[in-house]
C-alpha cells in the first residue's frame, strides 16, 4: 500500500481527491489544506509520496517543495494544480519535482494519470534504494573481509557469528547460518555457524544433524552452484514437493540457500531464512551473498591452517622439552665406542649390542648422497658440522634427525673417530612442511576469493596480485607483480588523493577512509567505477588491497529498465490481447483486454481473474495454470468464454506459459476474441 500526503488550500478538491485516489485500493491518501501544517506532518509521520497545489495562498507548491528538500527529504514530489506556465514547470522541476501534472478535463481520466505517477516515482525511489542498499552490502562486505584477514585464529569463530548476524540483519532474515561438510563424508547436515533474532529457534535445533539423503536434489543444484530460493514456503509447496514437503515442518517461512564453493566443489551453504513473516531477496543480493560465502570459507581455512600450525609447533616443542639427546661416539667404519641410554632406548637395541659393534641407522638412498659428501668435508681445519636427514626405524616408520658433528684427527690428519649429539627433529620438520602447505593454501585463498586483490608495497610497487586482478586490469601476472606500481591503473582524478592516502596510512594516521569508490583503468583504457578496501599488514609497511567492480549494478538497472520499457510498448501496440497474472490478478493488461472487457482500468485491476469467465470453464483454466506450473504439458491453445462488465458472453482463444515476476511464478500469454 503507498501513502500519500495530498496538500491543497481547497477542501472540496481535497475531499474528491482523496475518494480517487483511495479508490484503487492500492493507495491511502492523508489530506492537508496549510502547507505549515503539511510540514509538521511530515516531521511526525512517514510517506511514500507527496502530491501538492502550486497556487495556495501562504506557501506556493514550489515553496513548500523547496523547503522540504532542504530539509533533506528525498520523498517523490508532485506538483498537481491549474497553472500550467512554461516558467512554473521548469522552477518545479529544477527544484526537485519529481513530475508535474496540470488539472482539468475528465477527473477519471486525470487521476488515472496521477495514480500513474505516484506509481512511477514510487517505483524509482525504491529502485534507487534498491541500488544503494546493494553497494552497501558490497562495502560492508568488502570491510568484512579485510577485518577477518587481520584477525587470529582464537577469535575467529566470534567475528565469523558477527559477521553472518551483520548480514542476516541487512538481507531482512530472522536467522543466517553456515553449514559445512567434508565432501567425501557428506552425509548429514552441520551447522558450523550461525546467528538468529533473540528469542527465537536457532538453525542447529532445527536442522543440525539432519540427513543429507532427504535433499538430494538440492543438493544437486548447489553442487552445480545453483541457489535455491524460496520466498514463500507455503505458496511454493507445488512447485518443488521433494525439498519443501521435508521441511513444512519447521518453523520456517522463507529460505535463502547459496553455496559455498572452493574453486570447482561446493563445500557448504550460506543460509538465511525467516520464521516470523515471508521475504524475497533478489538475484543481485544473491551474487553478493556468493561473494561472502567465499569471504567466509576463506576465513575458515586461514583459521584452521593457523590453527594446524600453532598445535603442530606446540606438540614439537613438547617432544622436544621431553626427549634427552642423543649421544654417541664411534669410528668411521660404524664401530661404536659409546653411546648413551637415550641412544639405546630410542632405537630399541641393548647397550652390549652396540658397544665394540659396528651399527648404522637406515637412511633413504636420497639422503645418503648428502651424507656422504657431508662427511668427506671434515678437515682438521674444519671439524665441526651440522645435518639434517631421514632415519627409517624398525617399525619402517620415517623420522628426522638433527646431528652435531665434531671429528677427532690424529697427527697425521687422519679422522679417527665421530663424536655426536642428535634429536629426533620430526615433527619440527613436519611443522616447516606444514608452514609450506599454509603459504600455499593462502596463495589459494588468494586467488579464489572472487575479488580483485593485491599487495602493495611501501614505494607504491605492487608486490602480488590474484587472477580477478589480472581479468579485471587487463594486464597479465608478470606484468602486475613486482614491476609495476598501483598508480598505473587509477584515473588522473583520484590519482592524488589515492596517494596521500597511501603515504598517511603508512605514518599511522587514522583520519583516512578504509573503503571508497574510484574510477579504474584498464590495459584498454577502459573506465571501471570500482571500489576498495584497504588494510594495512601488522609490522610492516605493506598493505593488501580488494577491488570490487560495482559499474555492472548501474548497467543491470538501466538494463531492466529498457527491457521493461520495451516490452510495454509492443504490448500495447498489438491489436490481441497481452497479459501477465500472479496470484490469480491481472499484472498488467494491455488496452486490447480493457477495452473488449468493458471495464475501467481501476475495475479492471481489482477484480480477479476468474471473474471474467463462465463458471463452466474456469476448471478448465485452473487445470491449465496448474498444468503449466507442475510442467506436466507445453503450452497449449484452447478456447473459453469470457463475459464482458455489461455481461456479454463472447468466445476467446487463449494461449499461455509459465514466467517469473519478482522470483514467484507467474503466467504470461495472449487472447483474442473469435466471435
């Protein structure tokens, strides 16, 4: 319903005014005849749309429109009076109006009209808040991001919950929930995290542990990387049984589900859902949701790498507080002179099996290259020396060793006997390996997070950047990293300011945005409205950077605007009938139907769709709706009959097929009349 506060110095015209407005059951319209009042409502009370006179005897429309705006208020302005001066119009619009519309001629005619536009300003506002609703999602996404880079692993789980309540809150759900699996062992559902409205039911009561068998087919589609939406879980039990019908017992009204994926498999679902009333979310809040998805499951890889690798070096300093050294002096055939208890117990042999014999560990073929030449080294000069190596134990398990080395030389140069220290190295080596493997993982993250992404030196170099950095620039990798600067690719408008951020980022000051908007360039010379986030690297005076390229949301909306436009104006002009309906009412219908019918365009629209048929064949039309909903059959041509407002029975042809308008089925098709 669109509110509507209508200004006029006449109370008469107010009064009829009103009864037009209200009277297509789509507006509520609260009259004022003083402007001066007019503004103290609109300090106390909130409305979709102004409509005001231009000639009122304190405050002029103008006037008043002026003022309003300078109060900040954005609400649609209609300027709806007798005078129709060129100069009028022209200082109405320059101030702010957003259309202007002359009285006279037939009121029917002239509300239609002004109904028309109420609708149309509407509309725009809300597109446009639409829009900005969206790019704000994207930045917070953006500062989201850069936050959980910079923070440990022991905090992490806390800022991950922040961040899905954050979200949960600004896409309208009453709960947003992560659920994970390992995809060889997916075999029930887990909610890892999640974050729900105080005092209602949370996502693991209802859903944790269930079984994944039950949703195979969604599951299919999310591993195709296919959302499933569903705004309506009761109206939409028809269209998809097999998922609704195991969970029309949950407390759930509307549900939001998008993958999660790591490069090519999907290794979770970012859920958001509603247990008090339905929502929609859009197709454009959906693709920034995929893009926090991976925000996300890049957050919990850092954190579980971080984590492998803290307890991976607290278990080898461990081994390594606990075990003694070991001990050992032999001769360069292997002939043991001593050894000490450590020594013995670590490789399972009995100190009178060792002294006075000759033993040696078995080493990897690879290793003994090196220790050989290691060895061969020793000089009197030089008889100190330090290695690493693999030992194969008796249980043919793999261990590493660090050895201290000193060689003893007679007085001929002559090495006559090996005295040495070693520890069993094992799982520092594997903490390196491991600490390799997290690089690398980061390097992965780095490259599959969907942002554009880079590291920036201190000189303005650009040290790394990922492939979305690559395909949005232009310019490959080796062109990017570590040859060029971050000053290349920006416009000469933001060039200085980008710059001064830079340098007083790195001398600490706190005064300067994190996130903003610039316009990039491309290898092409390409123009991209991008927007970044910036955060500096603890202890050093390097910074990672994300880019987003926001320019497509403008082109979607301009887009969606002409496609609209487009297809109203071919409706129109075609001598059939054209019509869309959901929900059992008329979407919209061109001036064919409204005029074979005989009905008003507010008739029209408030009445329901069967109401034009003979009680006979409305069955037969439900059964074709429903036909086409389930996609039992294709489009098909069938003849009913229609009675027209002076209740005329006339024959029609009808064809129809299955649509969607705002995410929700709807029909679309022709009719013409045969007789």
């Amino acid at each position: 319903m669109i509110s509507v506060l209508y200004i006029d110095d006449q109370e008469d015209l107010l009064t009829i005014g009103k009864l037009f407005l209200e009277k297509s059951g789509e507006i509520v319209a609260v009259t004022c005849s003083d402007p001066n009042r007019a503004l103290n409502h609109l300090s106390s009370n909130t409305y979709d749309a102004i409509i005001s006179d231009y000639e009122m005897p304190m405050i002029d429309g103008i006037t008043l429109l002026k003022e309003i705006r300078g109060r900040g208020c954005t609400i649609p302005f209609i300027i709806f009076t007798g005078k129709g001066r060129e100069e009028v119009v022209i200082d109405a619009l320059n101030s702010g109006a957003d259309f202007y519309l002359q009285k006279g001629g037939d009121p029917k005619v002239q509300f239609i009209e002004l109904i028309h536009k109420i609708k149309k300003a509407v509309d725009k506002q809300k597109a446009e808040k639409a829009l900005e609703n969206q790019i704000s999602l994207i930045k917070r996404i953006a500062e989201i991001s850069t936050s959980l880079m910079n923070t440990p692993f022991q905090l992490m789980n806390q800022k991950i919950e922040d961040a899905l309540e954050e979200i949960g809150i600004m896409c309208r759900s009453d709960r947003c929930y992560l659920i994970m699996w390992e995809h060889e062992k997916k075999n029930f559902l887990s909610v890892t995290h999640e974050w729900n409205k105080q005092g209602l039911e949370s996502a693991s009561e209802t859903i944790h542990h269930k079984k994944i068998n039950d949703f195979n087919t969604l599951f299919q589609d999310l591993n195709q990387n296919c959302s499933a939406l569903h705004g309506s879980i009761k109206s939409e039990m028809i269209a998809e049984p097999l998922f609704l019908s195991h969970i029309q017992h949950w407390p759930i009204k509307s549900i939001l589900l998008v993958p999660i994926r790591i490069g090519e498999v999907t290794t979770g679902v970012l859920c958001l859902d509603t247990l008090l009333q339905e929502t929609s979310w859009a197709h454009e809040e959906m693709d920034t949701l995929r893009i926090f998805g991976h925000v996300i499951i890049n957050a919990i890889i850092q954190r579980n790498a971080e984590q492998n690798l803290i307890e991976s070096e607290e278990r080898y300093r461990n081994v390594v507080e606990q075990q003694q050294e070991l001990i050992c002096r032999y001769r360069p055939d292997g002939t043991h002179i001593f050894v000490n208890n450590a020594y013995c117990k670590y490789f399972g042999i009995l100190l009178d099996d060792i002294i006075g014999k000759k033993f040696k560990p078995k080493i990897p073929d690879d290793d003994l290259t090196e220790l050989g030449l290691y060895f061969h080294n020793f000089t009197p000069d030089n008889p100190d020396g330090i290695i690493e190596h693999r030992v194969i134990m008796s249980d043919d398990s793999t261990r590493w060793h660090q050895w201290s080395d000193h060689a003893v030389f007679d007085d001929h140069g002559t090495c006559v006997e090996y005295q040495s220290v070693g520890r069993d190295i094992t799982e520092r080596k594997l903490a390196e390996i491991n600490l390799a493997k997290s690089e690398k993982l980061y390097r992965t993250v780095f490259e599959s997070t969907g942002t554009a992404m880079m590291v920036l030196d201190e000189d303005t170099t650009i040290i790394s950047a990922n492939r979305e950095m690559e395909r949005i620039s232009g310019y490959s990798l080796l062109n990017i990293e570590q040859s060029m600067s971050w000053t290349s690719i920006v416009s000469p408008e933001d060039l200085n300011r980008m710059y001064e951020y830079h340098q007083k980022r790195r001398e600490g000051a706190s005064d300067i945005p994190s996130q903003y908007e610039f316009t990039l360039i491309t290898r092409d010379n390409r123009r991209v409205r991008s927007f970044i986030t910036v955060g500096m690297i603890p202890d050093t005076k390097q910074s990672i950077v994300s880019v987003m390229d926001i320019s497509r949301l403008s082109d979607t909306e301009l887009a969606l605007r002409e496609s609209e436009e487009k297809f109203r104006n071919l409706a129109e002009s075609l001598s059939l009938g054209v019509f869309i309906v959901q929900d059992e009412k008329f979407l919209y219908a061109n001036p064919y139907i409204v005029s074979l019918l005989g009905y008003t365009i507010e008739e029209f629209y408030s009445l329901p769709v069967f109401s034009f048929f003979i009680d006979e064949d409305i069955p037969i039309i439900k059964k074709s709706m429903e036909d086409r909903l389930t996609q039992k059959k294709q489009p098909v041509v069938y003849h009913v009959y229609a009675k027209t407002k002076q209740q005329k029975i006339i024959l029609i042809e009808i064809q129809g097929s299955i649509t969607y308008y705002q995410s929700k089925p709807a029909f679309i098709g022709i009719f013409k009349k045969l007789r």
